[in-house]
C-alpha cells in the first residue's frame, strides 16, 4: 500500500516535472518570438505602379503585423488585402528581423473608357478585363475609337468583328518592342494611329505589323522634341521610304522669320 502510493507521488512528481519543463519551454519560445521576430525592415519586390509604402501598409495591417513570425504564418492561410491592379503577393522571411514581400502585378495591355460605367476597363494579353477603376494608370494606353457598351470583371472584351485580336496583336508587338503610346485611336477605317505626346503614328493595316513595329523602333528617337505625323501606313518592304510630316512651332516659324527678314 506504501509503495503504491510512493509510486503515484513519483508518477505526479514526474507529469509535474514534465508540465513545469513544457511551460519553461513555451515561456522560453515565447520570449524568443517576442523579441526576436521584430520587424525591422520591409522589401518590397515587383511593384511598378504603387510606393512600397502602400504595399506595406496593405500586408502590415493589424495590431500583430509588428512580429515577422506572425505576419509570415498568418498569409500562409488568408489573402492579403485586396489593392487594386495587383494579382497576388507573396510573403517570405528573409531573416527574423526582416520580410519581403513580392508582387505580382496584374499584366494589363491596354484599357478602354467605358461611359455606362464611367470608368476604366484595363484588360490583359487575352483581352480579359482585369480591373475596372476611375484611375489612370501611366504605361498603359487607352484605347480610342473602339465602341465597347459595358464589360464584365475576369470576362473578355465583348469586342467582335476581329478587332480584339487585331488589338491585341498590336498592344503585344509594342510591348515587346519597349514602343507603348499614350493612346491608341482606331479611325473610321480601324487603321490604328498611335498617339505619343505631340507625335502622331499612322499605323495603317496589320500587314507587315512587325516589320512596321521594328522600323518605328529605329526612328523614334530620333523624334524626340519634334511635333508631327509619322506616316507607316504605306510602308512595304519594297516601298521603304517613310515620310514624317513635320509641325513647326511658333518659336520655329518666328526663327525662320527672322531669317527670311
């Protein structure tokens, strides 16, 4: 009966042992996340159209976001706050003291005023509508020209008649080629004429596209400051010869003048 009951104290002496040695542990742990999973620093990776303060307060957005450990496990189970134009982001742990955060921006092509809604429909590579907003976003050309009612979020474009993929097949060769307008305006025969500040790109059909796309590559720059009509409407690769109608300013035409008198 003795040893019974010296063997149930021991038993209680060693699950109290144990437990005190848990709870020294979990103090211990939590300690070490306390002070050591302090957030010191943020870097932000991949965003192009909003100030890396935006992105961090969008992630760092409660009373707990000051722990790295924390803010880490919690968007291994939830999404981050929704900001507009951006896909997803992903945050890692580059050390205790600090996390990165990676975005993913949404790749917009284009966007097109839509009146019934009075906003802008920006879609992607397919012509999916990605975002819908009242802001303007700069390197993205709006589309001009194009009669387009009402769109649906994530759907594509309900332009028909061959034009989305004309669209699209030009947006794309610009891209590629670093040449993105500020506008984009599709004529009364919906030949494309590209607009970038005071210089003007008739485009003319979509044959020879690429090798249009390529020669205006080699002679935009040479351009810069002038004010005028580039014609490309015409060009063949027989017919090389590109003409660029030139618009004097008044401080050229008052120059000339001068000269004249």
């Amino acid at each position: 009966m003795i040893k019974e009951e010296r063997r149930k104290a021991r038993k209680r002496k060693n699950i109290l042992m144990t437990l005190l040695f848990v709870l020294i542990l979990l103090a211990i742990a939590a300690l070490v996340v306390m002070n050591v999973f302090k957030i010191k620093k943020v870097e932000v990776e991949g965003n192009k159209l909003y100030d890396e303060k935006v992105i961090e307060k969008a992630v760092l957005n409660d009373e707990y976001s000051w722990n790295s450990l924390y803010v880490f496990l919690k968007y291994k189970f939830v999404s981050t706050d929704a900001v507009p134009f951006v896909d997803t982001m992903e945050i890692s742990l580059k050390n205790p003291q600090t996390l990165h955060i990676k975005v993913y921006e949404k790749g917009m092509m284009g966007y097109l005023y839509i009146p019934a809604m009075n906003a802008n429909a920006y879609f992607d590579k397919d012509g999916i509508v990605v975002e819908t907003s009242s802001e303007v976003i700069a390197d993205i050309p709006q589309i001009m020209g194009i009669d387009c009612d009402k769109v649906v979020l994530y759907e594509k474009l309900p332009i028909g008649g061959g034009k989305l993929r004309k669209i699209l097949t030009l947006t794309q060769a610009l891209k590629r080629n670093s040449l993105i307008p500020d506008s984009i305006l599709y004529g009364v025969e919906n030949e494309p004429e590209l607009i970038y500040g005071d210089i003007k790109v008739d485009m003319g059909s979509m044959e020879l596209l690429t090798q249009k796309v390529e020669r205006l590559a080699k002679i935009k720059p040479k351009l810069e400051g002038k004010k005028g009509t580039l014609h490309l409407e015409n060009w063949t690769e027989e017919t090389t010869n590109i003409v660029f109608d030139q618009i004097e300013n008044k401080d050229q035409k008052t120059k000339k003048d001068k000269k004249k008198s």
